[in-house]
C-alpha cells in the first residue's frame, strides 16, 4: 500500500511544558484518517509542522515521499488543507474567492468552481459576500478551497466545527465519497468521539501531546462496544479521562 503521508518522530515543546513527543505515523493512499484527541492534545500544532506551518524541534513529514523540510513545493503539490480556521476575504464573495484561489492552480476553471460549491452545498450562496455567511457556510467555503484543485491528501483541522447536524451529514458523505470515488486520501482532526467514528476508518489517538495507540474502525469495533468506550479505555492506560 502506498504510504501517503508519514511523520517521523515529530517533536515540539513549548515552554510551558506542552506540545508534541515523538508522532510516529503512516497515511496510506485511500486513508480517511481520525486524529481523535481532545483540545489542546497537541493536534493543530502536529498538523502545523506536517503543512510546513511550523518547524519540529526535531523529526521530519514526508508526504508523497518528499520531506516538508527539504522539498517543500513538491510535498504540497498534492494537498489541499484547513488548519484552525477556514481563511476567507469577506468582502468577496464565495465565488470570487474561490476564483482568486484558483489563479495558484493549472487545473482549475469555473467550471471546477461551480463543481465544488455544489458539492459543498453552497452553489446557492456563491454570488454572496462571506462577510455575510454563518461560521458553517464558512467552513464549506473553507473545504471547497481544500478541494478546489483535485489535491490527493487533503488535511482538514476540525473540519465539522460550527456545522449543524445536516450540515455535518452532508460533509462526512462528502468526504467519504470524495474517499471512494477519486481515492483521495483525508487527514482529519476533531475533538467529536462520534463523527470520528462515523467518518474515518484509521484512528489514531493524541492524548497530552503523545500518540497513544493507531488501529482500524473495524478492529476497534470489533473489541468495544463503540470508540468511545475504547478512547476512554486507552486513555485510561496513558493517563486519565
């Protein structure tokens, strides 16, 4: 299986004592992974040094088997991502954003934008300014930019945050068709136990910034009664809920 996206030996401390120790992880190809942990496990700060955003104290990413640090164009050709917060002009709206954006891409037209507004459920909304959007429609706004040039990893910080409960439905079948029907591949944060276990197929779990333990939804279904029983028990050994 092709390796998508590998850390390793991620490391970052800050002064307070907090950050991240020794992230070691493989993404493979087709991947809808889960980095389930709650806030301030150290998930943004992993995923800023896995973009480039921010430098490890030590170790190295390479994804598509070129190091953030070294080859940095080639590792992000491939990749779309939201860390933190979706970042939008306001004044613009959703279309002409997105048509700013695509001005940094080869392969992208009007016709993709349409496309991804759409499958973002926000084709409706294009002609508004997003000053006027709801923090959800931002989010939407946010993925149809992470996806707008067809990237084969696509990294997504708490993607569902501010989403209604429909909203949420129709961004985890995005995801999952988007998984299945073009073999992206997804690495996604969040601190929700349930859309983790709804969305993804590989979890792995940050708890006071270490990777506690890596496994499949299936094999972690098949020992627990749901992800939730099985995040409180891992946890549990590494240190408590």
């Amino acid at each position: 299986m092709e390796i998508v996206l590998e850390t390793m030996g991620i490391t970052k401390k800050y002064k307070n004592g907090r950050g991240i120790f020794d992230i070691n992880l493989n993404i493979q190809r087709g991947d809808i992974f889960g980095f389930l942990g709650p806030n301030g496990a150290g998930k943004t700060t992993a995923m800023k040094i896995m973009t480039g955003l921010m430098a490890a104290d030590s170790g190295d990413v390479k994804i598509f088997g070129h190091s953030i640090t070294e080859e940095y164009e080639k590792a992000m050709k491939k990749v779309g991502c939201i860390i933190e917060t979706a970042e939008s002009y306001a004044y613009l709206s959703a279309y002409d954003n997105l048509n700013m954006f695509a001005r940094f891409y080869d392969n992208v037209d009007k016709k993709r934008i349409d496309e991804v507004l759409e499958l973002t459920g926000i084709l409706q909304y294009g002609r508004e300014k997003v000053k006027n959007f709801s923090l959800g429609m931002k989010q939407r706004l946010g993925l149809a930019a992470a996806i707008l040039s067809r990237p084969e990893l696509v990294i997504l910080d708490e993607p569902l945050n501010g989403l209604d409960v429909q909203g949420m439905i129709e961004i985890r079948k995005l995801i999952r068709m988007l998984a299945e029907t073009e073999k992206t591949t997804f690495f996604i944060s969040s601190h929700l136990i349930h859309d983790v276990e709804l969305t993804c197929d590989r979890i792995g779990i940050l708890y006071n910034g270490k990777l506690v333990n890596v496994d499949s939804k299936e094999n972690i279904l098949k020992n627990y009664a749901s992800l939730e029983n099985y995040y409180v028990s891992e946890v549990g050994k590494n240190g408590s809920v």
